[in-house]
C-alpha cells in the first residue's frame, strides 16, 4: 500500500512522497506523527501549510536545476543538434517549463483517437506537476477558506484564512 498525504481528502503530494518541511509543520500543530509517518489531524493555518508547500516546491525545482546543469554539463562537448535532442529525451528542465507540451502535441499521430488534445496535456501538468502543488492544496481546501486581507502574510498578496468553525483535515498513510 502506498503512503499518501492527503488534506481534506485530497492526495497533495505523490505516492510514497513525504517532506522534511511539511512533517515540520504538521508537527508544530500539534499533531503526532507515528514511526512510518502516518498521522492524522486539523489545522486552522492555510497559508502555513501553503508557504511550506511553495518552499517544498522551490527546492524541488532548485534540485531539478541542479540536475540538469548535470546533464548539460555530460553532453556539453556534444555538437548543438545532439546536445538539444540528448536533453529533450532525458526530459531536463524545470518543474515549471511546460514548453514541451506544443511539441509532444505536434508529433502526435493525428489519426490515434487516443491522442492527448492541448486541454489534456496542461490539465495533467495542473493536476499532477510539482510546479502546481501550491494550487492543488488551494483547491483542496478552497470550501473552508475566505480572503484575507492583502499581504497579511508577508509576500502574498491573495491572502486566504479558514472560516469561523472549518478545520482543515489532514492525514497521511
């Protein structure tokens, strides 16, 4: 059985994915985390839980950076038409480029009834890509939320705060 961190019912990170920072946060809650990880419990702290999802998925993408400076660095001496195409097949770019997705469309068979259409490709990236995890936990807890007043937390300007008597649910197992 796979592990999976879910709020309000909603599976945030993916399979089996767990983050020092996020287990950091649900610890200062109040919540006890057991020996594999699992947990369950509520918060009233959004935009808590939103700034340690937006630092998870910076470092994620400084990580990816880093790797495919790597990569870059292994083909650097291959001629500019190999390099390209040897780093668009290991697929290195950050979490946030979706510049492929015109590309992977393109060359699609056009008589495969199963093809991805442009609509299909950016809602998988809007559902399952680490650059859309901010946004992802936004929608899971959306019903409980109400706006804030802008920059009440420093640096966001679209602030959110849980309503009177909603609790944000969180688990993971």
């Amino acid at each position: 059985m796979a592990y999976r961190v879910k709020v309000n019912g909603v599976q945030i990170f993916g399979n089996n994915e767990s983050y020092p920072e996020w287990n950091e946060f649900i610890a200062s809650q109040g919540i006890v985390i057991n020996e594999e990880g699992g947990y369950e419990g509520e918060t009233t702290d959004f935009m808590g839980m939103l700034q340690v999802v937006e630092q998870i998925v910076m470092r994620l993408n400084e990580e990816q950076k880093k790797r495919a400076k790597a990569a870059y660095d292994m083909v650097e001496d291959f001629p500019e038409e190999e390099r390209t195409a040897a780093l668009y097949a290991i697929g290195i770019k950050s979490i946030f480029d979706l510049s492929n997705i015109p590309e992977d469309i393109a060359n699609q068979d056009k008589n495969d009834k199963f093809r991805l259409s442009l609509f299909d490709s950016l809602l998988e990236y809007v559902r399952h890509g680490y650059a859309f995890m901010p946004y992802a936990l936004y929608l899971a807890c959306e019903d409980k939320l109400e706006k804030d007043d802008v920059f009440s937390v420093d640096g966001h300007f679209e602030c959110f705060k849980v309503k009177d008597g909603e609790t944000i649910r969180v688990s993971a197992g």
